[in-house]
C-alpha cells in the first residue's frame, strides 16, 4: 500500500509526464500480452506458488525496459556532444570577435593591399613620371606652350568618316562623266570614278597628316622637309587631277587603253584638255583633294610628333589614376567593413551571451530529462508487473499466490554522466569582460583605424605628386 501511495502521489507531482507514462504502460503490456498471459498462466497453475524466479515474459520485460534505458543515455550522450559542439563554436567566434584579432586582420589586409597593388601603382606612377618629363622636354626643345590641339575618340571617328564620305562623293559626282565613255554605263563610270577619288583623296589625306605639319617644326631639317612636301602635295594634286581629266577625255574618245594614252598625252600636252567638262572635272578633284589635306591636317596636332607625346603622357597618367582610384577604393572599403565590424561585433558579443545561457538551460533540462526518462522507467516497469501479477492472482482457481510476487526484479544501473556548465559560464564571464572593454575602448579603435587608413592614403598621394 505505501508502494501504492508513492506512485499516486508522484503521478500527482508529476502531471505533464502521467498520460506519457499510461502510454508507455499500455504500451508494454499490449506488446507482450501481459493480460492474456497472465490468464492463460492462471489457468495452468503458474507461475508456481514456491517458484521464486521471475518467469520468462516477466524478465523479456525488464529487458526491454533496460534496451530503453540505454537508447534513452545514448540520445543524451549525443544531445550532449550537440551542445559542446555549439559551445566550442561559440567560443571560437568570441575568439575571432576579440579586439586584438580584429585589429591584426585589418593591418594584415591594408598591409596587403599596399604591398601587391602600391608596387605596381609605384611603377605605373614612374612611367607617368617619365612621360610628363618626356613631355616637357619635347615642348621645351621646340619652343611650345600651349595645349595640344587633337580630336578626341569620337572626332577621331568622325574625321576618318568624313575621309570615306569625301572618296563616296567625289566618286558619285565624277560617275556621270566617266560613264559617258564608258560602255557599261553609270556602274562602270562609277567603279572608274571610285577609284580615282580614293587615290586623290587617301593621297591627299596622309600627306596632309603627316608630311605637311613639319613645315613649321623648329628644326631647319624638319622645315626643309616639310616645304619638300609641299611642293610635292601640290604636284601630286594637280598630277591626280590632270589625270582624271586626261582620263576622261581618253574614255570620251574610245581609247583601248585609257590609262595609257592618257599618261602618254600627258607627257607632251600637259594642260591639253579639249573638253570644259573634263576641266571642271579637274578642278572638282584639286576641291576634293584639298578638303582631304585639310582633313590630314587636322586629325592631329598641326606640331608634328607634339599630340602622340601627349597622348603618350595623358594614358599613362590615366593609367595611374584608374589604379590609384582603385586602390582608393579598396582602402575605403576595408576600413568600412573594419567599422562595421567593430558596431557588430557588440552587437554579436551579447548575442553569444544570450545564446550560452539557453544552452546552459538546455544542459539543465536535458539532465533533468534523461533522470526522469529512468526513473519512469522504474515506474513503469512496477506498474507492468503489478498489472501481470494482479490478472494473474484474479485468475487463479487454487488461490494460491507465488512467494517472488512480493518482490520487483532490479533494471540495469545506467551511468549518468555529470553535464557541467562551467565551461560556460567561465566563457559567459570573458564576454562579458569583452564587452566593457569594447565599451571602454570603442572610439580608441574607430580612431586605430581612421589612422591607419590616413596612413595609406598618404602614402599613395605621396606617389600621386611626386
């Protein structure tokens, strides 16, 4: 009856746990027919009244309820590796969360950057050096100050269109009056036509771009070659043009070979056109030719070799910049996610506090569980047998009850390893440490990485002027 008492008083104290532990009672006594067996036992007169052993059924159910007592200290002993594994890692985070880590990482990045990008942009910023002496050099030795004068990229693309545009038109224009010579009519006048004007025209073109501008080159060799060239541009319009005209009026007059009697008269009878249309075919041509040396002329700057210096210099300072903005770039946004670092990692410290407590009260409760997990199963292990004893001794005809029915077989002893919680609570006091010195130190730290920062940031302007 006391028996009795304490289990109806610990179900009382235990109230969450009573419907799981009814289940689990039913549970056995459904899967080994604890009932019917006891019936069917009574009816042959066992177990015996002087048997002192517990019967064969009676010891499969303390085994069972033993295989449960140790699945249960295996779910506890991986529920606690769980969550050391959880600590351990909270303890590593708080390690790399730890002012002096984050200060290292920093210098170790900057120093990084600095010593892999600042070589090169030191070596870009020298060659942008020597290009700007260059430069100066080349404006002092022929006697220039001004800026050079030169199309950007997009004049550049439209001058070279103006080029082709000259040799279409001129090639539309002089089609009509080749064709009239011509017994494949307008397409062969043009064909003719085409390829005459780019001859007149890409002539023209590079001898204005690069043998006309050394007329006014400082020195005597550069200006004597460039009144050579001159002279030769004029020639070379009014030989291109004459030709046309020569052309045509050999074409007008069915010539075979229209080149060759061309060349042939031209030799004797320069200026011996007959015809005012192949005049003013010739005086077309010198209009477009001299559009084309005008359009040489001013694709670059007039001064010879003056705007490839420039551009030589401008890249390469270009060059440096581009890189150096990049580098800017990187500085800035390290030292931001260094900041950003510093605000979170505050942030992250309590969190780690808050996330060890709960794991210390999971500690907590998953002892407390798995010590009521075996003491259920002694619970349920008296209630099982005292329900077969019961049925049993209800059921016998000769009224006789065997001696052992007084007495409970023992389960196995489970070892229940002791979960400290020291080890968080001495990482819980580091913390918390941490975060007053986080506290005490916070605008020491942004004030670290401002200078640092400053610290590269002059080292690259230092490349920058001089």
């Amino acid at each position: 009856m006391r028996v009795m008492d304490w289990l109806t008083g610990w179900f009382k104290r235990r109230k969450p746990a009573v419907e799981n532990l009814s289940i689990e009672i039913d549970s056995i006594v459904e899967k080994f027919h604890l009932v019917k067996e006891a019936r069917r036992m009574a009816k042959l007169g066992l177990p015996a009244f002087h048997e002192k052993k517990p019967t064969r059924l009676e010891l499969d159910v303390v085994e069972h309820l033993n295989q449960l007592r140790d699945a249960a200290q295996r779910e506890y002993l991986r529920r606690t590796d769980e969550i050391n594994a959880k600590v351990l890692h909270h303890e590593l985070s708080h390690q790399s969360m730890q002012l002096d880590v984050l200060n290292a990482e920093f210098e170790r990045q900057t120093r990084k950057l600095m010593d892999e990008q600042g070589a090169w942009l030191k070596k870009l910023a020298y060659n942008a050096m020597t290009r700007f002496k260059e430069l100066e050099l080349f404006k002092k030795k022929n006697g220039l100050e001004r800026e050079a004068n030169y199309p950007s990229s997009s004049g550049l693309i439209l001058r070279y269109s103006v080029l082709v545009f000259l040799v279409v038109i001129e090639g539309v224009l002089n089609a009509n009056f080749f064709a009239e010579g011509l017994s494949s009519g307008l397409i062969g006048g043009f064909v003719y036509a085409a390829l005459l004007a780019a001859i007149n025209v890409v002539g023209c073109f590079f001898l204005g771009k690069y043998a006309l501008p050394w007329l006014i080159s400082k020195p005597i060799a550069g200006k004597v070659f460039g009144v050579v060239s001159l002279i030769f541009t004029a020639c070379f319009m009014v030989m291109v043009a004459m030709s046309i005209g020569h052309i045509r009026e050999q074409l007008m007059a069915g010539s075979a070979s229209p080149t060759k009697d061309a060349w042939a008269v031209m030799q004797t009878q320069f200026l011996g056109l007959n015809d005012l249309v192949s005049w003013f075919l010739v005086a077309m041509s010198l209009g477009f030719a001299i559009a084309s040396v005008f359009d040489g002329l001013t694709i670059d700057d007039i001064y010879p070799g003056y705007g490839a210096v420039v551009r030589r210099c401008n890249s390469t300072r270009d060059e440096f910049e581009s890189e150096f903005e990049e580098i800017r770039e990187e500085l800035e946004d390290l030292k931001q996610d260094k900041l950003d670092l510093i605000n979170q990692s505050f942030k992250n410290l309590h969190e780690l506090i808050a996330s060890l407590r709960k794991l210390v009260l999971q500690k907590e409760a998953l002892q407390r569980e798995f010590a009521d997990q075996l003491t259920q199963s002694e619970v349920v292990l008296y209630a099982v047998l005292r329900k077969f004893r019961m049925e049993n001794e209800i059921a016998r005809d000769d009224g006789l009850r065997p001696g052992y029915f007084d007495s409970l077989p023992s389960l196995d002893p489970v070892n229940m390893p002791r979960m400290s919680t020291d080890a968080e609570q001495t990482l819980i006091s580091k913390i918390e440490q941490d975060i007053r010195a986080y506290e005490n130190t916070v605008k020491d730290q942004r004030e670290k990485v401002y200078n640092l920062y400053e610290q590269c940031i002059s080292r690259l302007n230092h490349l920058k002027y001089h």
